[in-house]
C-alpha cells in the first residue's frame, strides 16, 4: 500500500511540476518585463536630459539600458568610434557585452518644440556614434523618444506567445507575437519614426529569439 502511494506521488509530482514551473517563469519573465518598462522611462528621461545639456542623447538611453541587455555578445553592429574601448575602462561586470548589446536594441529620437507647441526639428540615432546638431535656437521644449527592443528571457515562455500568437491567426484574429502584446501607442509617441513591430519582427527572424518593442517618451522643458 505504502508503495502505491508513493507511485501515485511521483506521478502526480511528474504531471504537476511542468505546469507549475512554466506557470512561475512566466510570472518571472512579467516582472522582468515591467522592470523593464520602467528602465526604459528612465532611458527615455535621460536621453531628453542629455539633449539638453550637451548633445549626446543617443549615448544617453543607451547606457540607461544596459542593465536590460544581456551580457553575451549577441552579434549585433558594434558602436563605431572609441566608445566600446571607453566602456571597456568601467568596473562593470560584463560592461563591453552589454554596451555593444544595448547600442543595437536601443533607437532614439528627439523632437524639438517651440512655446507654441509647434515641432521645430527632429534627430534621430541608432547605429551611430556622433552627436546631434546642437538644437534650434528657438526651442522651448525638448521630447525624447525610445524604442528599446526587450528579449523574452525563458525560450519557453517565448515559443508559448508564439504558439498563441499562431493560434490567434488560425482564428482571424492577427497573427503573431504583436497580438499578445500589442497596445496601442499613446499620442505622443504615435507619429514615431521606427516602425516598432516591424524592428522587432526583423531582429526576432535575425537572431532566432523572440523581442518585443519598449516605447517610451519624455517631455523636458529647456530652460
């Protein structure tokens, strides 16, 4: 008796545990990804900062969302000039990976506005190194954009949002990953100069992984 209770365990133990593991790292991959919501608002306060102050906002985001890319290096464009060199010189565990890792993931825009609410100008980077013209003399306001290209982390979770988004195009409803994340832009960031999806459907085919877009703003007075 005791030894069928003990297969009745393990078998119960066997059919439960995947069910539960999967059901917990998905709870894990959501709250890595509202952490990263949240990197990316402040990559998005940086890069308007840094617009402001001297120029280089593209460089701005990118370091804000190290901490978000992976340490590995995932065969991405490497940032031109000597600034993979400089990031090499930080104390950071694993700084050059996730540097070079970030540049790619991360595009950025910066729009300038006049008092009247008028946009004046507007700089865009990604791949690229040098600094931006320096702003319009008439501008009040400064509103930075970013598009962080996030990395579902558990391969598992991942080929499960793909099944479903497959499910969802058999049913007529859409057809990929975009209909299990998808919310509608805001506003201001509707008129963005990269299409988001688009970005992110061409990286995931790339590199075999599944990413999906991060956009967030910022709105900074000038003086």
């Amino acid at each position: 008796m005791a030894r069928t209770a003990s297969g009745q365990a393990m078998l119960e133990f066997v059919l439960v545990f995947p069910i539960v593991l999967v059901f917990v790292m998905g709870i894990i991959e959501m709250s890595m990804l509202a952490v990263a919501h949240q990197v990316v608002n402040y990559a998005a306060f940086c890069a308007a900062r840094a617009a402001i102050v001297n120029g280089a906002y593209d460089r701005a985001a990118v370091l804000a969302a190290m901490t978000l890319s992976p340490a590995n290096d995932l065969g991405g464009a490497a940032p031109p000039g000597d600034l993979l060199s400089k990031v090499q010189t930080l104390k950071l565990r694993y700084a050059a990976g996730r540097f070079k890792n970030s540049f790619w993931q991360t595009y950025v825009w910066i729009d300038c506005y006049n008092q009247g609410g008028s946009r004046i100008q507007r700089f865009t980077s990604h791949s690229s190194s040098s600094l931006p013209a320096a702003l319009p003399a008439s501008t009040d306001y400064v509103k930075a954009g970013v598009l962080y290209l996030y990395r579902l982390q558990f391969p598992v979770i991942a080929t499960i949002v793909n099944l479903a988004g497959k499910y969802y195009s058999a049913a007529g409803s859409g057809g990929d990953v975009q209909d299990i994340f998808y919310v509608a832009p805001e506003p201001q960031v509707a008129d963005m100069p990269y299409d988001q999806w688009s970005e992110a459907s061409k990286v995931s085919q790339s590199s075999g992984m599944t990413y999906i877009p991060i956009v967030k703003w910022c709105l900074m007075g000038k003086n």
